[in-house]
C-alpha cells in the first residue's frame, strides 16, 4: 500500500496540471473573440468536429496515466500479498523443521511420505521440497491464490504444503536453509542453518560417502592443508593460535579423522580390550588411556560450513584424495573432480610403505598375505590376521619392524603363534645402533619370543602348499602364513608434477627452504618436506615428533612468521615397557660413536618415564627449559664404551669431524633439551664422559 501512495502523489500532480492548461486555453480562446465564451468544465473538448483536438489530446494522456496508475498499484498489491504468503509460509515450515531434525548431526530419519508439490520445477538455490520440507501440510493462508496457482493449473486436487510457496518464488534467496543435492546432507545440515542466531553443536567432519553436496558448496579455503595426519593437524593448531578466526580445511584420502601413528605399532598391541580395534583407545606405560585422534568429532565444523562460520575453525574433508595442483591459479582438483581454490596451502602427504620387490612380482596370492603397514586399517587388518594363523614373518629390522616383532612376540606366549623377524643387518635396528648396542637389543628381542635371522637377504617369494616360501640368497628358505613388510617409507611426491615443484635427488621429498616453503604462498611439512637445517644441513626425517615441530612452523609462517628451522626434533622407540630410547640429530651406525652407561634401575623404563610425565607421546612431554652449557675437560677423548651386557641406561654420541651431530639417550627420559642444546652449539669436546654427566645418568 506504501507503494500505491507513492505513485498516486506522482500521478496526481500531472493530472492537475493538464486540466488546468486545458481551462486555460479555452479562456484565452474565448476572449480573442471580443466576447466571453461559456467553459463546459465536464466536456472541454466538446463542439463541432474539427475544433478542440488539443484538448482531446490532453484528455487522453490523463486518461492513459491514470489507467496506467491503477494497473501498477493492482500489481504491486498483488506482489504485496503474495510475499506476505512466501515469509508466512516460510516461517512456518521452518519452525516444523526444527521440531523435526534429531539432535544429533549425523542422524538422518527416513523420509516420509508427502503432499505432493505442485509441478512447477523450483529454482537451482531453492531446496528440494521433499527433502527438506515436512510431511505433514497445513490449510493455507487467506487471501488471493499464490503466483503457482495463478499460471498453471494443478495436476490433481491436492492440499497446498509449505513447499510450494518456495517453488513459486525464485527470486528471493532463502538464508534460513541450506540447498542440497542430497536428502542425506540436507538433513545433516538442516539444524545449525535453520537457527544462526542461537549457539550450535559443532558438527563433526565430513566423511567419504556424504562430501559430493559440501564439495559442490565449499570451493574456496584460504587455508588449505593437503593430508590429514600429524603435520597437518600441527598446522592448523598453530595457524589458528596466531589467527582465531582463521578458516583452515584439511583434505585426506584417509576415511579417518587426524591421529597419531605411534600407537599402531606399540601401545595397541598391549591392550587387554578385545575391541581395541574399534575404539583404537589404548593405555599408555603409565596405566592412564586416551585415544588415537588427537580429538574428538565435536571438534572439528562441517566443511561447508566453514565460510559461513563466524569464528573461523577447522574442517577435514576425509576420503578425498588431491591428484592436481594448478599453483598459478591457487587451486587443486580432487579425485571427484572437484576444484577447491586457496589463498594459502601446506603439502603434508606423508609417505606411503615401500614393499619388496620380491613381493611385487610374486603375484596376487603372496600379495593379499602382506601388510604393508601404515595406517589404521593396516592395525585393524593384522591385529585381525595375527590371531587366526601360526606362523608370521616381519621382514625389516628398522624401528617399525622391531617393535613389531617385540608386540607379536609378547602375544606368542598366550596363542602360540610363532613370530620371525628377518633382516639384512647383523642385529636390530643396525642402522642406527653401534654394533655392540644392536647385538644386546637383538638378544633383548628374542627374550620377547621372537626369533631372529640376521644377514638375510630376500631372493623370491612363492605360495605353495597354503604357505609363503621365502627364498633368502643364501639358501636358506623360510615358510610362514603371513608376511609384514617394514623396510621403510616413501615420500609421496604425487602432487611435484602438476606442482612443478622440485624433488630433491638425495633424499627425496620436496625440496623446501629454512622456512619450509616451496613457493611464495606453498609449504611442506612432516614425512614429504626435504628442508634445510641451518645446524645440520639439509635433510629429511621421518618421524612423530619431526612432524609437529615442522607443521607447527610451517602453521605459523603460513601466518607472517618467517621464522627458519632451527628445532631439533626427537624420536622415539620402545621395545615394550622395559626398553626404550630417544634420539635427535643424526643418528648413524657408520658415524663414529662414543657411549657412556650406567646401571639401570626400576625408574629407568619407558614405563616410569610417562608415568613421570604422563604420556606416552614423549614429544608432547618436551619442555624448552634451557640447558646448561657443558663444561669442555683437557682429558683425552675416550674410546667406545665397552661395559659388556651392562647397558641398563646410558648416552651414545654420534661424531662428525669430532663435532657432535646426534644422541642417543637410552633409557634415559626428559633430558631431551639438554641434547637439543649440546647439537645446537655445535662444539668440539674433548671429554664426553664429562658431557654425559649433564644427563644425570649415574643419579640413582
């Protein structure tokens, strides 16, 4: 009615300036003629044909305005009441709707059925009326018919729902729902859009089988984290730490929310839970239990909600795998096709477990009885393996393979299933330990029911009689049920070709800077980044603790730090909850070496190491406390400890032009920044034994 008004005071004007013209010239008319003339007010153009068409003219342009007048306030009447009908009926569906969603964002009830829905097609941002609208249909509105009904007929008498009213009007966008291809999706999302104004749930994170409608909603991330595990989420921490409202999306191939690897191959094995492969909840040394993820559902927002979220957060895309990288254009294309653009993106693909090449050729049988171990379904699958056959073989003497073989070992004695661990090496872990060290950690190993064959070089491996046969080249031959391979990891450098990012020839990974950046506005972190230390040169680790501290840095550069890397990440293995170590730096057997031991006692173990600390991810327990500088002695520099079957606890040194690059602290717990401190000076000592004493190892 506002609007009626409005164009009656603009019309009304007009109409009474044309009368009075009109009156006015027939006046003027007149009195040219020496004699008055009588004005017919009703009928100023009547007379004799021919005379007053100036007036006929003005007749008809008030005429054609005020028909055109009544004609555009009829319609904007029209126009009034229908969207009185459209925020009528919309606010009433949507109020149904709230009473209808469960309460839990991934519980999704069967649809109903409805009143049939005019058959007008909607609009593309209108919701599907069947998906999203209630069963139950409710008597309209008074008033004139909706625009539906008004330019085509029904197809049958039905009752009018709430859909139509949304079906008929297009043109107004609709803010209270969110559009979805899927009834699944659209349900999932229907509570926290339908209620902005009120505090929601965070909704847990998209998985593989429902992301086709939030890929198709969410194409833009200003921070864009390509892999879901350690570094990743260490990233994301770290970028909204500096940024709270920071909207950060994580994409994995993986079908699991971020979680720690560790536990896969030591704390899990020990748990007394029969469903442990299901809540993959474990209790550490120190009795305490706490999950795999880093954290639970609720943590993280539904990926399509992540532009819309007024504070930013965090969301992972899981099941999805990245296989193009356009970097001039900021955007990568997903294994569905989908594209996602980015402002900023860190690369933290990990590596994936390198297999023989024996096995490779063997064929299907060999291959679909090895476990190449990784991830969570590679647990699930050999924790399900190991108690339904007799015999299984870890090839691999590395920090995986041993501490498998010491987990496997341990279930030996309760089911009788015979464990053997083959390796190249003379002894466990041979590539890290000195010679000494290794052969005492071998013999630890087979007290733990594994059996050892050292020097053993893989030739073939062939499935006959219900069993593998491993040939070694030495001729000895080696059948077992199942094979695990544990002989390393390969960086996944998948994304370097479309990328056009450099892989480095050494040691693999992408080659990144102090920084870890790849390009002006691209980082790498974790298991794939190949970054220069400024202490030790450049490098590529693989490991727990590695991956925090550089998705942590790269987290925080993606934010305006600019700062290098400068931490000395740790590494740990434990050899069950009596035998363990840390390390830092570079940790290699053809390195000279100088070890300093001590006796052990009951403290010095894994197990009373967290249950000092509390955790079991001994990175998480590290302080940056400062250490103190050790004190240089004139003393001549000692040999390599030699205290025969007595290295309870102790300090290997690791050498480089007399200059100490790595350390090793076995059995010896949360002295980690006095390690950090010692590589970080970069200084020649001439007595060791006097460094070791900053270690504490001879305190009872």
């Amino acid at each position: 009615m506002l609007k009626c008004r409005a164009v009656w005071k603009k019309l009304a004007p007009l109409a009474r300036e044309s009368s009075t013209l009109c009156r006015q010239s027939v006046r003027r008319a007149g009195l040219n003629n020496g004699r008055p003339v009588r004005v017919q007010v009703a009928g100023m153009s009547s007379g004799p044909l021919g005379e007053g068409g100036e007036n006929k003219l003005y007749f008809l342009l008030v005429a054609a305005a005020g028909l055109g007048g009544v004609a555009y306030a009829y319609k904007v009447v029209k126009d009034d009441q229908r969207a009185y009908l459209e925020r009528m009926s919309r606010s009433h569906r949507t109020a149904t709707q709230k009473v209808a969603v469960p309460s839990k964002p991934h519980a999704v009830p069967e649809p109903e059925p409805q009143a049939a829905p005019l058959s007008q097609e909607p609009s593309p941002g209108a919701p599907d009326a069947e998906a999203v609208a209630p069963s139950e249909t409710t008597e309209p509105l008074p008033g004139p018919p909706s625009a539906a009904e008004l330019t085509e007929p029904p197809p049958a008498p039905v009752e009018e729902s709430e859909s139509t009213a949304t079906a008929a009007e297009p043109a107004e966008p609709l803010p209270e729902v969110v559009a979805e291809s899927e009834p699944t999706a659209a349900a999932a999302a229907e509570t926290p859009a339908a209620e902005p104004a009120e505090a929601q749930p965070k909704v847990v994170a998209e998985s593989a089988d429902s992301t086709s409608a939030s890929q198709k909603i969410l194409s833009h991330a200003p921070y864009l984290l390509i892999g879901g595990g350690t570094a990743s989420f260490a990233a994301a921490r770290s970028i909204r730490a500096r940024d709270p409202g920071a909207r950060v999306l994580i994409v994995t191939d993986e079908p699991d929310l971020p979680y720690m690897r560790p536990p896969l191959s030591k704390e899990l094995w020990f748990s007394d839970d029969p469903s442990v492969t299901e809540t993959l909840r474990f209790k550490q040394w120190n009795g305490k239990e706490r999950s795999i993820y880093f954290q639970p559902l609720s943590f993280y927002i539904h990926p399509e909600e992540l532009n819309s979220a007024e504070n930013g957060g965090v969301a992972v895309l899981t099941g999805k795998k990245v296989i193009h990288m356009d970097v001039r254009g900021n955007k990568v294309k997903l294994d569905d096709d989908t594209e996602i653009s980015y402002d900023k993106c860190l690369i933290a693909t990990g590596g994936v477990p390198r297999n023989i090449q024996a096995i490779e050729r063997a064929g299907e049988e060999v291959t679909k009885r090895t476990t190449l171990f990784r991830k969570i379904e590679d647990f699930k699958s050999l924790e399900k393996v190991s108690r339904n056959i007799k015999s299984i073989t870890i090839i691999g003497g590395g920090f995986l393979g041993s501490e498998l073989a010491c987990a496997l070992g341990r279930r030996s004695t309760e089911s009788g299933l015979e464990v053997i661990q083959m390796f190249p090496e003379k002894g466990n872990m041979g590539k890290v330990l000195p010679e000494y060290l290794s052969n005492w950690t071998t013999d630890k190993v087979k007290k733990e029911g594994v059996k050892i064959i050292s020097e053993a070089l893989v030739k073939s491996v062939s499935y006959r009689d219900d069993k593998l046969e491993i040939q070694l080249k030495d001729g000895r031959l080696v059948k077992t049920d199942h094979i695990v391979a544990a002989v390393g990891l390969e960086p996944n450098v998948d994304l370097a070709k479309s990328a056009g990012l450099e892989v480095d020839s050494d040691f693999g990974g992408f080659r990144v800077n102090a920084e870890l950046q790849a390009r002006s506005n691209i980082w790498v972190a974790g298991d794939a980044a190949c970054f220069y230390d400024i202490r030790l040169g450049r490098r590529r680790v693989e490991h727990h603790d590695h991956a925090v501290v550089s998705g942590r840095l790269a987290g925080e550069n993606m934010t305006g730090a600019s700062k290098p890397y400068w931490h000395q990440s740790m590494f740990w293995s434990d050899l069950g909850p009596d035998v363990g170590y840390e390390a830092i730096g570079i940790v290699d057997s053809s390195l000279p070496t100088v070890g300093v031991f001590a006796k052990a006692t009951a403290k010095d173990t894994p197990k009373a190491a967290t249950e000092q600390s509390g955790t079991g991810i001994r990175s998480e327990s590290e302080t940056e406390d400062t250490a103190i500088s050790p004190v240089a002695s004139s003393a001549p520099a000692p040999t390599v400890a030699e205290q025969k079957d007595n290295y309870g606890k102790g300090v290997i040194f690791y050498l480089r032009d007399k200059v100490v690059v790595g350390i090793i602290l076995w059995n010896v717990f949360n002295r980690m920044p006095v390690a950090r401190k010692i590589i970080k000076d970069g200084e020649e000592h001439a007595d060791l034994n006097e460094v070791a004493k900053l270690f504490n190892i001879h305190d009872d």
